[in-house]
C-alpha cells in the first residue's frame, strides 16, 4: 500500500454481495488504498500498521465482537457498519457502532453511497482537525463519538482495601436506601476473586447475571432491557446483577466487554452501585498487555478496573483499626488514580470501643482520615453485629431486617453525597 495515500480497511464476511462492493468502492474512491482484511488478526494488524481513517466492519465478519470493535476505536478510526438484516445491524449497534448501513446481494449501491459519503465527512473532519492545530497547536478530536444528551445513570464504585470487612455488606445497604430515596438502582457484583452479593442475598441458584452479560456485551446483544432481565428484582427499582461463581471464570469478565456492561447499565438505572474487589495489588492495576489481544486481561481484575475507570462516585471502605486505617491510606492514591473522574467518600465501618473510645475520639479520627485523603466525605459506620447477622441467616439487606438499626441510620449519611449529581 501507498502509504502517502489515505487508507480505508474493508472487513467483510462471505456473503456473496462482498466483491461487488469492494469494486464498487475502488472505483468511487480511486485516490484512496482500500485493504480488505481476511481476518481479526489481518485487520488489528492493518489499522496498527497502516492507520486508515475509515473501517468498514461486517456483522458476518469471522471473530468479530465487543473486543475487537473496542481496539478498533482505541486506535481512532471512523467505524461504519454493514450489515444484510435487521440482527446483523443490531449486533454491530451493540458494539457501539453507531452509523450502520444496509446491503443485500445485488443491491451494493446504497451501502457504497453512505460509505462514500462519510469517508468524505471523515476526511473534512480531518482537515478541519488540521486546520486549527495550525492555527492553536490543539486538536479537538473532531471525529468523536459525542454521546447522546440524555441521563445517563450515576456509577458508584465501591471498594475496599485488603482486610477491610463489610464492603459488600455496606454495598448492599447503599443501594437499597438509594432505591428507597426513589431511584431505579442496579447493584452488580465486580468482585472476581470473593463474588459477595449473591451469597449475602441467597441468588446463587440461579447462576451469574455478569458473566451472562458479558457475554451479550461480546456478541453485541446487550442493551437495557436484556440486562433487566438478566438482573434479579429485590424490590421496587431495586435490582441485583451476580457476580461469578468461582474465580476459575473470571477470564469471562472481558475488558470490552465489562465497559459494555458498564454502558448498558446505566441505560438501565439510575444509580449503579459496583461491589468492586479489594483484592487490586501492584501487579493487576490496569488492563495488561494481554488486552492488546482482543481485550482480555490475564490479572482477572477487568471487572475492578473498568468499573473504577467508569466511576462517577468511589466509595473506599475501612474498618477503625489502625492496621486497616494504615492499608486504606496505603492503596487510596493508586485506587484513586484507576478512578480519576470520581468523588472519593470515605466509610469507616465497625466503628466501636474500644478502638474508639467515645465521640470524641471518633471526631479526631474523622478530621484525621478527611485531611489525609482530601475526601467529599467520611462516613462513620458504628458496630451493628447483632443487625448484620440476623440479616444474613435470612438472606435479607439490613435494611429489610431493620429500618431503624444502627447501620442503616449511618449510612443513610452516605446516600445524600452518593446520589446523581444532575
């Protein structure tokens, strides 16, 4: 290929219009290299290789998913869509793909025309982009996908540092009283190494809503209404999506496919409240280099990192004692990196005596955490053991068992500072 020339990159299937198209293109465009790629490995390498500015994607192409179309647009180039039937077209919408065009056999015309015709916008788009990094040395990314002006809903990362009790149970006692304020929340389990929410609540017998979900997300079949149903109804507006049964399957929770789920989720709810696992060391804090590789991480935190990545609100959750104190200040800032659109809250949870002997103390320890993290907030939980327990024993949130206990009452204090912020 030319490389002084632009570059479009055909992937299509073998559906018997193909050849018809790809001739139809290289005419329209003659001043354009146009590379067919024969699969995914052709195609990743291609757009690395040659940077084209536009390619087309078949919803026939061989091993085409979320993955793939998710390194597709982390290399920056204009996707379009082709698809012969209404499942195809949705499959690729699933991916994120946003302008899919129709083709059949014998009927290539229309499909070449909007290929052509945003292979124009895309090039006009491009010299505009060149245009003002003359004139102000920043480009503006013109060719971005801008989202749609609609709510989405609020991401509530949960997390907790090694050693920290009761993040899942102060996970699930935040999304029911945010369902009680008079949201639509989800609460999904991220937790791929110790899954929490489904044991607690007694939704196990029933298998795991995420990873069923990330395996929509690949095929490009999730959108709100097949999360819903994938997700268990606790109570009005209350929903619980499980997590994974053994940690032998986190290697489903994808990276591609966990950001779809995170998209979808907030389609679907208001608030969405991500028990994310503690269990995030130095050697699994971002997506590795196997997610080069159709987005698969081999540290198993996909889960973890995509839901912080996508947090509007992070929620770091520590006991009193001062070993755990210590750990919470230890792992925050690294957290916090993995989390940078997010307002940090702070809880405590089993605050009681005598580690803290009185208000006082408790008081201290407050201002000292709140100066040492620079949080929205810190959050006191005092010890409600008698509560939490009973509550598990019948597979019930503490709020179900008791409205007026002690845990209930302190992390109401949380709701407020962890609502939607529009």
């Amino acid at each position: 290929m030319n490389p002084a020339r632009p570059v479009m990159l055909l992937a299509l299937g073998q559906s018997g219009w193909e050849a018809e198209l790809v001739a139809a293109v290289v005419a329209r465009l003659s001043a354009v290299d146009v590379h067919r790629a024969v699969d995914v490995s052709n195609l990743l390498a291609a757009t690395n290789e040659t940077r084209p500015c536009v390619v087309v994607v078949d919803s026939d192409f061989p091993r085409l998913d979320a993955a793939v179309v998710a390194k597709l647009v982390d290399a920056d180039v204009s996707l379009i869509g082709i698809a012969a039937d209404p499942s195809g077209a949705a499959r690729l919408e699933g991916f994120g793909i946003d302008l899919v065009v129709s083709v059949s056999v014998g009927d290539v015309g229309d499909a070449v025309g909007h290929i052509c015709q945003h292979w124009a916008a895309v090039q006009a788009d491009e010299s505009a982009v060149e245009s003002i990094e003359g004139q102000s040395g920043v480009g503006h990314g013109l060719r971005q996908v801008l989202a749609d002006s609609g709510h989405q809903g609020s991401l509530v990362a949960v997390w907790g540092a090694p050693g920290a009790p009761g993040r899942t149970t102060i996970a699930v006692t935040l999304a029911q009283l945010l369902a009680q304020s008079g949201r639509d929340v989800l609460l999904a389990d991220a937790d791929s190494n110790a899954a929490g929410v489904g044991p607690m609540l007694c939704l196990e017998a029933e298998g795991s809503g995420m990873i069923a979900a990330c395996h929509h997300a690949e095929r490009g079949s999730l959108d709100a209404p097949t999360l819903a149903r994938l997700a268990r109804t606790i109570d009005d507006g209350f929903r619980v999506l499980t997590g994974i049964s053994h940690v032998s399957r986190r290697a489903e929770l994808r990276a591609a496919a966990m950001s779809r789920v995170w998209q979808v989720a907030g389609m679907l709810a208001e608030v969405v409240v991500a028990d994310v696992g503690g269990c995030i060391d130095d050697g699994s804090l971002s997506l590795d280099a196997d997610v080069a590789n159709f987005g698969i991480s081999t540290s198993g935190q996909s889960a973890a990192v995509t839901a912080l990545g996508a947090a509007d609100e992070l929620v770091a959750v520590s006991s009193c004692e001062p070993t755990a104190v210590a750990r919470l200040l230890s792992h925050l800032p690294t957290i916090r990196s993995l989390a940078p659109s997010a307002r940090v809250h702070v809880v405590l949870n089993r605050v009681r005596a005598p580690i803290v002997r009185n208000q006082a103390a408790a008081e201290e320890l407050r201002h000292f955490i709140e100066s040492q993290t620079r949080s929205e907030n810190v959050v006191l939980v005092h010890e409600d053991r008698g509560t939490v327990d009973a509550a598990v024993v019948r597979g019930l949130t503490p709020f179900e068992h008791s409205r007026r206990s002690t845990i209930v009452r302190d992390v109401a204090g949380l709701c407020a500072g962890c609502s939607p912020r529009w």
